[in-house]
C-alpha cells in the first residue's frame, strides 16, 4: 500500500465528536470529493440512528451503530476507522475492530493507555497487516484525498497551508501541533504536502518512523520526506539504517527536538510520554548528529527548518522532479448554514415532478405503467422497489382488510359520528381511532409473538405455555364461528397466494403447527386473518432480506398496523358515505338496551 | 509520565498480596515494615512481634541503590546478624536526624560524581536472613524495544552487578507471547550456575515473577538478591516501577500506591502539585516544571511539541540560566482550566524582580492548534492577567504572543486589548510569524 488514503477512503468514526466530523465532511466539500469521508459513527449509548451534518451549504445524515461490528456490516467499504474512545476503552475498540478485520487503518487519539494494552494492540495490529497510527494523536492527511478528524486544524488553515491538494513532501512528525505548523512552514517554503502522519507522543506507538517512511519511499507522489522526531527512543536509528541500506533514496530533512534536555537530570519530563532520554544515544543532539551523517538534511536548529526546506524543494524543482502544481477549483464552504428542521427521505416536490423515491408519479400513476398501489406503498413507505410478489401481497392485504360489516367498534363508531352531522374526515378519524389492541391490533400481535416463538425455537407446547404464563390468548388465533372444518376463506385464499408466490414461508409454517396444537383443544382456535396477515408480512420481509433486527423494528413501530389502517379507511368511508347518502338522523341508543346499576355515592 | 518508580516496601507488599496466585509453590513470610523514625518502629513491634523477637536489617526505602556502598544498611551492631529492635530504632531516628550525602555511582568501591545531600524520611525494616551465598539469586524484568526481558541468574547481590554480561541469562519475548511459551522457554534456558537440584525451583519462581511482571503492570521489576532454601522464598532487596497509565485498571491490585520524588531531588512545589492535580482531573493537558524560580524568562505555551521547540530556542539563544519553567497546556483546556494555569505561572514570576533589574519575559506560545479554540484559552489568561496586573507591572513583565488555530484572530485582538487597557507591555503576532521568533524578539531587546 504505497498511499495511506484515497478520495474514496470512507471511515467509521467512534465517538460521536460532531466538531471533528463537521471538519471532515467541510474538508470533504472544499475539496470536492464525491462520498462523504464518514461512512459511519459508532455511538454505543445513542438512540439516535443518525446525525445531521452539513456538506457545503446542504445537510447530510451520517448513520449511527451501536457498535462497530454492525457499524463495518452495514458499511463494509469504510476501512479506517478513527477510534475517539477515551484511554479506558480505546484498547478494547481497537481489538474488537481487529477481530472484526476489514480495516486496512486505525487511528486512535486516546492519550495514556496503558502501556501493555498498547504494545499489545498494536502488534496484534502489525501480525493483521493493519497501520495504526497513534495512540496520542491528531491523525494523518493525505491531501486533496482524505483527512482524519481535527488534523490542520480549521477549513481556513487547512487550505492557507495547502493541505487541500496534494504536493510533493511526506511528513512525519510525533506532535500533532507542530504537524501543522509545519505543513504550514511547508506551504510557505516549497509546494505543501503529499501525505503528512502525526505518529503519537505515546511511548508506544503504532506506526513508528521508519513505517511511514517506507511508504512515503514507495509513493510516487512523495518526492522528499520531512521527518520531525524528539529526544527519547531509537526510533529515528532505523530511519538512519534505511538511508545506509539504501531503502530509503528520496531526500529527507530531519530536525529532532528537545535538545534543551541535556541540560537536565533525567527528572525533567520534556514534551511527550515518549520523550526522554535513557542514554546517550536517545538524546536530540545525538540523534541530529547520527542523521546528519548519513546524508539526512538536519538543520543547525529547527529555526533553520524553513531555509533547509526551501532549499531542498528548489533543488527538486529545478531537476524537474517537482513539477509545478495546478491549483485545483475548490469549494468555499458557506460562513453562515442553518440547520434544517425537518428532514424528508421519501418524497421531493422540488423538481418538475414530484418523486416517491425517486420516481416521478407519473412513471407510477397510470395503468400502463404497470404499478399498483402495492408499488407507491413499497416506495413511500420503505424506500424499495419491492418485486411484484410482494406489491401484490401488499394489495391483497389491504383488499382483504378494507371491510368486516357495520358491527365492528370501528365502523359502528365512524357511523355514530357520520349520523352526527360531521363530516367525512371527521367521522373517519373516529373510526380509525378505535383502531389499537383489540381492534386491529392482532395483525401486530400474532407477528410479534409469533416470530418471539420461532426466534426462540419454542415448541408449539412451549409457546402455548409461555402466552399462558403472561396471561395473554394468542393473538391472531381463534374466529367466532369458524373452523378447520369451516375455513375462512380469506384466510385460505392468502395462503394459496402466499404458497405459489412466496420465496418460503417458514413462519406461517410454523404457525400451523401451532394451529394444529389449538384447535386440537378446540375446534375454533384456528389461525384467523389478522394472525395469517401478520405472520406472512414476516415472511414477505425475511423473503426480501430484511434482518430480524428490521423486521423487529417495522413490528414495534407499528407498520403492520398501517397497512389495516389503509385498507379499512376504505370500508370506513363507504360507511360514512352511506349514512351521509341515506341521511340517517342523529342516533341515540335505546335506554333498555342499557344496564342500569348506579348506587348513591358514599361520603369518604 | 507513564514510568514511575514505587518504594521496595510497597513493591513487596504487591507481590505479597498476590503471592499465592503467582508463586503458589513458594512461601514467602512478608515480614516487612516502613517507618519514618524510631519510635514509629518501637510502635510497629506491638503489633508485629517479629520485630521483637528477631534479629533485624534497616536501610532507607528512598529509590536509591548502592545503599550497601553508601554505608546505609544497618545489618551488624557487633557483628553481622546482631541487630536488636534498639539498635534498629536508634539507628534510624540517628540517620534521619541530619542530611545524609548519598553517591549514586561507583567506581569500585569509591564514589564518583557529586553526592546527592537530603534528609532521609523512610526506612524499611525487616527480619536478618542467615543464608548461603549460594542461595542467593538474581531476577528481573523490564520492557526492552518492543519486548518483555527477563533477566535471571544464579548469583545475586554485587556480584551479579559487576559480572553482568557472563552471568546473567537473557530471554526476550514480544508481548502477544503465551504463558506456556514464555514457561517453556524459561525452563530450557536456566542459568547453567543454578544447582541441579534447584533448576526447576528456579525455573517455576521466574516464571511466576515474569507472570506477575506482565499481569500487574510493572514497568520494571527487579530481585536482587532473592533467597531460595526449597520452597522459603526471601526478597531481600526490590526496585520496581509501575506504568502509572495503568492505575485506572489497578486500583484493586496495587492498591494505594504513592510515587515518591528520589532522594535528592527537590521536593514538589504546591503550585507544581496543584496543577498535576488539576492535570489529573481534566481532559486536557497541563503540565508544569519549574526549573529555576527566580530566573527572568518564563514560558506559557501550548501544546506537547511546541512547547519543547521554545524551550530548545531559548535554550540555543540565551542559555538555561534565563529559563524559568517548562510546561505546556493542549488538548482544548478549558477557559476556567487555562486561567488556573495562567494564574499559577504568572503567581510565581511576580513574586520577586530580576536580580539584575531587568524586565521579565513571559512567552505565550504555541504552533497552529488543530482544535484548541485559541479564543477561548485566551479568554481564561485575559483573566489573569486582570487579576495580576499590579503585581506584574510591579515586576516589570514584558509578554510576547505567538498562536495560531481556530478562532486565533479574536483570541489575539483579545489578548492585546486586555493589555494595552491593563497597561501591560505586549506584542501579538499570528501564524504569519514563525513559531519561535518572538522568543528572538525577546531576548534582542
């Protein structure tokens, strides 16, 4: 892997630090990428399911997982993930994240974590071939490209010190404020930078020096390399080897810091955990002297930086290794955005014609399309081209529940209302507000318990026991008058539609077990059309490769529900429109059809 | 800092509380006490009769070696081995009455260098162990590069010390090694010198002591010497170090451990103690050092890297003896955290005018934050400059600014207001200046 990252790079961001992935996705727009650089953010506290952020002047939503095994399943593209978990959890992160696999990086900014933990991470990441970089840092950038969280500091800067495109130094630094001060001194005296990693002030880091060297050496895009390293460790001597062996041919410049520490007993912590020297050997100066030696450009003092630098660039540009840079177009983002209130996923007016997403209505709405209602449903409602099957099954539903006669709660009460004198929206809402637990609501039951049974592999014995045990009768069991001997009809006719059309059926399957066992007690606990609708929905959803997770989801947020809502609106209104054409007078109920028990009430 | 030395006390007293766990074929009596004085001691003997009924050691428990050479272990009254509760006490409240000159390198048996000269304050005490030279062993462990290294050999004490390459046994493993493979290792690779008989003792004893090494995070665990008759195991010297990082998982394990400063170094200041604590308590990063309190320079600049990069510059223009402090503020502290810092520092160099009658110099410096709100930190330092003005116009401060980073045009227009309405000397200058240069600045003036 010569280049760390590419403008397809995508990263999952654990931690939901909204200001760095704010700065992410403005580098992202300035700079014109096509994809927003965070695919995702693991929140494992968060009941949000997404985030809001904006891109340019416009808003974008940014998914939350709980974790980052469903965070990399949902979005296997993003291979770098930016681990912000604080030093008490960064470890078990990135391990969790090894083991995951799928990430070709992982950078983590948690400062002092445990020194075993780290070394231990990151050779497991080393055995799995994956870069870290950090812990303690700010990240990495690979300009034009992709740039992880706060590195380069704001959108202003970042483009002041050409870090919005790609030039032509690879730089390494341990401290992530001196990396843009550099990149800065970088823009100032030669052309910016073509890839720049803060490795981490941590004693135990990731990817050291010499790592990020060698791919810098291997990236054509790099032509000289800016290495700042510190007093402390050997870290810089593998570097020298690699200039010695002839690894490493491309220039470097190389300044260590912290040269005042030769003045001080060892009692003096100078900067970073890792920066202190043990020996002679790990000290600024002698680490200066030894690059010096091999031909590294070291200057006098890092006051000295920017001359050295300037020097080495012009003598590149003059060879006609450095070409010169056209500075791309770029994006400005807006000073002032204002966050929107409502957000829309389905539907958009803003164009000649309005969409159901994504299609115009008139690609829907007329016979010859080819659509039905089932169509505009799987459209507006879960955002999916549903195959005919299944839109088929959606109508077959919605007919089958559009009526059951005047003597439901629902259809009563609408009537009560119509006889009223309200209007038709009026008298329907009273009808429709009847809808709930038991009038209606078995449809949610029966899938609800009955996919609990078959998820928990309860024997039909045992999920007779365990409805019994809560105190509820089945839901979506039991008719009035029919029986195995006597079906209803509708039930049959959704299961012979559901027999030929259906992929597989294996919760309905499973519910006929259990109507075996019922109506083995007695004759009318048969499966009814409520239990029927509500169990083949399931399977529709399974057979269309929804997770058990969604399909949990669509049953607890009532969409079941929905489709009776829609298709007895239908019946409703006939009701209505019924007592409305017959003018049916006010009703009042018939005093002995009423049992009156009132008692004086008692003083207390 | 992640490495942090422990006293021998509290080094034993780890292993002891985990001695069943790591050396379950050993025994080892923990008899051992730390006193600050003589009649501390006297007192222990009430409840820890051994110190009555048996012959003691004292030496100080401070984080220094050499205590043998140094003259500053009390084994012998008359002769070896005849040290009484007594003797032991008045020994150390006579050692700890005066400062005492601790060399801390020798060259044979004659020091080198310059004594460290301090008062000792901690002693440890514990039972005399007649034993072989024989039985005397040497181990230890320590992280090396990117590996564990465990140090054993079959002579303990000086000797181990002055023969180092030819008598000690080296065996390095990465840190993803398993125990079996760190065991296995350790039992074909005893030191040839260990008694046949012993092998496997010695063997199962270093394995247990690598494991602890490992699982109590231990930056550096050394034995030297410890005492093997069979399975009675005596630790009659320890040094350790602690990962400190590490102490939030601990707690349990370590229990209540206390990171002494080394003998001879110069006891922690207040305000270097309040802003550790404040350090300790935040998010952010505020570290400081105080290196010389009445010199003229004092720094207050932001971030890991940056701030040694001033130190080095003030360093290579006007040498060490103009620096005050060392430190650093980083990782977004906030308004409230910075004025604290700022309120520390400006504390210290306005207590006292330059000898020489020169302006003080405060540098407020830092490269291009990534993220640190430049406005906001400023805001807090603005804050105590309007505390300290009076004190700092007594004094004479003339304070340079250098910053860059998110919200860095307010933060310095703010800082310059402040100033020139507090009547305080300043110069502001932004990214466009080159990080250090205004310690240039400064100090041509």
């Amino acid at each position: 892997m010569a280049q760390l990252f590419t403008r397809d790079t995508q990263a999952i961001f654990w931690n939901n630090n909204k200001t760095a992935i704010q700065r992410m996705l403005d580098y992202d727009y300035t700079i014109k990428r096509t994809k927003p650089s965070v695919a995702a953010i693991v929140a494992p506290t968060s009941t949000n399911k997404f985030e809001k952020f904006f891109y340019g002047p416009e808003e974008i939503m940014v998914p939350i997982y709980k974790n980052t095994a469903e965070a990399k399943a949902h979005q296997p593209q993003a291979d770098v993930l930016l681990n912000f978990a604080s030093f008490r959890t960064a470890y078990d992160v990135t391990m969790e994240a090894l083991e995951i696999g799928g990430f070709s990086s992982i950078m983590i900014t948690a400062e002092g974590i445990p020194e075993r933990l780290a070394r231990g991470m990151n050779e497991t990441a080393r055995e799995k071939n994956v870069t870290v970089i950090g812990p303690a840092t700010v990240g990495a950038i690979a300009p034009g490209a992709f740039k992880i969280a706060n590195i380069g500091g704001t959108i202003e800067n970042i483009v002041q010190s050409k870090l919005h495109r790609a030039g032509s130094c690879g730089l390494v630094t341990r401290s992530g404020g001196l990396f843009n001060e550099l990149s800065n001194i970088i823009a100032i005296n030669a052309d910016g930078i073509a890839e720049g990693v803060a490795i981490g002030g941590d004693r135990f880091v990731g990817s050291v020096f010499i790592d990020n060297l060698l791919r810098m050496e291997a990236n054509p895009e790099v032509k000289y390399m800016l290495l700042l390293g510190e007093v402390g460790g050997t870290e810089e001597y593998k570097v020298i080897e690699a200039v010695k062996s002839g690894k490493i041919k491309k220039p470097i410049i190389a300044w260590c810091i912290g040269t005042i520490a030769k003045y001080y007993d060892s009692g003096v912590q100078f900067g970073h955990a890792g920066a202190s020297a043990n020996a002679e050997a790990e000290t600024a100066e002698a680490k200066n002297k030894a690059m010096k030696e091999v031909g590294i450009h070291v200057p006098a003092s890092f006051n000295d930086l920017p001359e050295i630098i300037s020097a080495v660039y012009h003598e590149l540009h003059a060879s006609g290794t450095i070409k010169d840079i056209v500075e791309p177009p770029i994006n400005v983002c807006p000073k002032v955005r204002k966050s929107k209130e409502f957000i829309c996923t389905i539907s958009d007016d803003r164009g000649d014609e309005a969409t159901y997403a994504g299609f115009p209505i008139s690609s829907l709405a007329t016979p010859d399309t080819g659509k039905g209602i089932g169509d505009v449903v799987s459209l507006l409602w879960f955002k999916k081209q549903y195959p005919k099957w299944a839109t088929e099954f959606i109508e077959t539903v919605m007919k089958t529940v559009a009526d059951h006669g005047p003597a439901v709660s629902g259809a009563h009460n609408a009537k009560v209302t119509a006889r009223a004198g309200k209007s038709v929206v009026e008298s329907l809402v009273t009808g429709l507000l009847t809808i709930g637990p038991r009038f209606g609501g078995a449809i949610d039951g029966a899938a609800e318990y009955f996919k609990y049974a078959d998820d928990n592999k309860l024997t039909p014995a045992e999920f007779l026991n365990h409805m019994k045990k809560e105190g509820v009768p089945i839901p979506g069991i039991g008719h009035r008058i029919k029986s195995l001997k006597n079906p209803d009809l509708r039930v049959e006719g959704l299961k012979k539609f559901a027999r030929e059309y259906f992929p597989a059926t294996p919760l309905l399957d499973y519910a006929l077990t259990v109507e075996q066992l019922t109506t083995s007690k007695k004759e009318n606990l048969i499966l009814n059309v409520d239990g029927t609708i509500g169990i083949l929905m399931v399977d529709m959803w399974r057979a269309l490769g929804y997770t058990e997770v969604e399909i949990d989801e669509f049953i607890t947020s009532g969409t079941l529900n929905s489709f009776f809502i829609v298709g007895r609106s239908i019946g409703f209104i006939g009701h209505i429109l019924d007592e409305k054409r017959l003018a049916m007078p006010m009703y009042r109920h018939p005093m002995d059809d009423i049992l009156y028990d009132v008692q004086v009430a008692e003083k207390i | 800092m992640a490495q942090k030395a422990i006293r021998e006390y509290d080094a034993k007293s780890i292993l002891a509380k985990h001695w069943d766990k790591y050396f379950p074929d050993f025994t080892y009596a923990y008899e051992t006490v730390i006193v600050r004085n003589g009649s501390e001691l006297t007192k222990a003997a009430k409840e820890k009769t051994w110190l009555k009924e048996k012959k003691l050691v004292a030496k100080p428990d401070m984080l220094f070696g050499k205590r043998g050479k140094n003259n500053l272990v009390l084994f012998k009254d008359a002769k070896p081995g005849d040290v009484s509760l007594a003797k032991a006490a008045s020994w150390i409240d006579e050692k700890s009455s005066t400062e005492q000159s601790v060399y801390f390198s020798f060259d044979g048996d004659t020091p080198t260098g310059e004594p460290s000269v301090d008062m000792l304050t901690h002693f440890i005490v514990e039972p005399f162990t007649p034993h072989e030279q024989a039985e005397e062993y040497y181990v230890s462990a320590t992280c090396v590069g990117d590996d564990d290294v465990i140090y054993m050999s079959a002579e303990g004490g000086m000797e181990v010390e002055e023969g180092w390459d030819e008598k000690v046994t080296e065996l390095a493993f990465s840190i993803t090694a398993t125990e079996d493979e760190i065991a296995e290792k350790i039992r074909a690779n005893v030191p040839a010198d260990v008694a046949e008989k012993d092998k496997a003792n010695f063997a199962n004893f270093c394995i247990g002591f690598f494991k602890a090494y490992r699982e109590l995070n231990f930056a550096y665990l050394e034995i030297n010497p410890f005492v093997m008759q069979g399975n009675k195991i005596e630790l009659l010297d320890m040094v350790a170090k602690l990962d400190d990082t590490a102490g939030f998982m601990m707690k349990e394990q370590w229990g209540n451990i206390e990171y002494p400063t080394s003998f001879g170094m110069e006891e922690k200041s207040p305000e270097v103690l309040a802003i550790e604590e404040a350090d300790s308590k935040s998010g952010a990063s505020l570290k400081l050092t105080i290196l010389k309190p009445d010199a003229r320079i004092w720094t207050m600049v932001a971030g890991g890297g940056a701030s040694v990069v001033y130190a080095d510059t003030i360093a290579d223009y006007a040498g060490i003896e103009d620096l005050a402090n060392y430190g650093e503020y980083s990782g977004g502290p906030t308004t409230g955290e910075t004025k604290f810092y700022a309120e520390t520092i400006l504390d210290l160099m306005t207590r006292e005018k330059d000898a020489k009658g020169r302006d003080k110099v405060l540098i407020i410096g830092g490269a291009i934050a990534n993220f640190t709100d430049v406005a906001k930190t400023f805001t807090g330092i603005i804050q105590a400059f309007e505390n300290y003005a009076d004190k700092m116009k007594k004094v004479g401060v003339k304070i340079y600014v250098r910053r860059g980073g998110p919200n860095y045009e307010k933060g310095l227009k703010d800082i310059k207001e402040a100033a020139d309405r507090l009547g305080l000397y300043i110069e502001v200058y932004g990214p466009e200046t080159h990080v250090t240069d205004i310690v240039r600045m400064a100090l041509e003036k």
